[in-house]
C-alpha cells in the first residue's frame, strides 16, 4: 500500500431525538411519495410540495414511492418499515433517514397493488396495519417474492400478538 489512509465508511447516527424521517413529494402525476399507514410523532412542512415525517422507535409504516416521466411509470415501489431503536443495525433505504429494518419491500404495480390489496384487507377486518405483527410483513414479502399467495392476517392471529407484546420486555 502507499500509505493512504483507509477510510471506514460509519453510517449515519440515529438523530438524538431517536426518530426516523421520511421525506415525502408530491408533485402530481410526476413523483408521488406517501405513507399509507403508519402512526408520525411529528411532521414538518418543507414547502407546498415536500415535508417530513418523523416516526418514533419501533412504529412501523408503509412508504409508497411512484414516478412517471413522459413514456409512463418509471418506479413504483413500497417499503413497510420498522423504525429503528438507538444503537440497532439497519438498512439504508432512500428518502428515510437514517434507515429503518425493512420487512417488505415490492417493486412494479402488480406487486405494489397487491400489497396494497393485502393493507385494505387487514383494515377492513378492523385491525391498524402498523399494529400487524413485523413476522407478518416479512411473510408476505417471501411469499409476493416467490409468485404464491400470503396467508391472511387473522384477528386471532392479532389478538395473540398484542398478548405477546404485554408480557415481552
């Protein structure tokens, strides 16, 4: 070696508030970034056409992302997310700072509609889809991967999960 110095890339901190921001656009029918679920602690209006989202520690929200240009849709994309606790590893995942721990992520309208199907059905049987267990998530993104159909989320398959949140530390 020549004597460079190696450099050590270190990921962004958790900012000390302990959120994760999601920056969101909306310039119609151009570049259409929303959250379809999900519970913010904070938001902050950049201007017309942009704010930020802030999410406290282990919330989970879904952050849809849509572009066209002038031949069509160029991108079309969810991310359901974990918001991450201080110190935990994460995945970089644009527009969300500093990252989050991704338990769903689908690309191309097809997929991303059917994700989208699989959120209503869930609110339909009364249950908030920030609540639905991580577990569940990333069964649905294996299962979407694979081509095969997820199993339904259940409200007894719920109520065993907020049974199991009240006991775990």
């Amino acid at each position: 070696m020549n004597g460079a110095p190696h450099l050590r890339l270190v990921p962004p901190a958790l900012p000390a508030d302990g959120l994760t921001r999601v920056e969101l656009t909306w310039i119609e029918k151009k570049v259409e970034y929303w959250i379809r679920f999900g519970k913010e602690k904070e938001e902050q209006i950049l201007d017309r056409r942009r704010r930020v989202l802030a999410f406290a520690p282990n919330s989970v929200f879904a952050f849809v992302r849509w572009a066209s240009n002038d031949h069509g849709t160029i991108l079309s994309r969810i991310d359901i997310v974990r918001a991450i606790m201080p110190g935990e590893r994460y995945s970089t995942l644009p527009f969300v700072r500093p990252g989050g721990d991704i338990l769903l992520k689908m690309e191309g309208w097809p997929k991303v509609e059917r994700v989208l199907q699989i959120i209503d059905a869930i609110e339909a049987i009364g249950i908030d889809p920030s609540e639905v267990s991580p577990h569940h998530w990333r069964h649905v993104h294996n299962r979407l991967t694979a081509g095969q159909e997820p199993r339904r989320y259940t409200v007894e398959q719920h109520r065993a999960i907020l049974l199991r949140r009240r006991v775990e530390p």
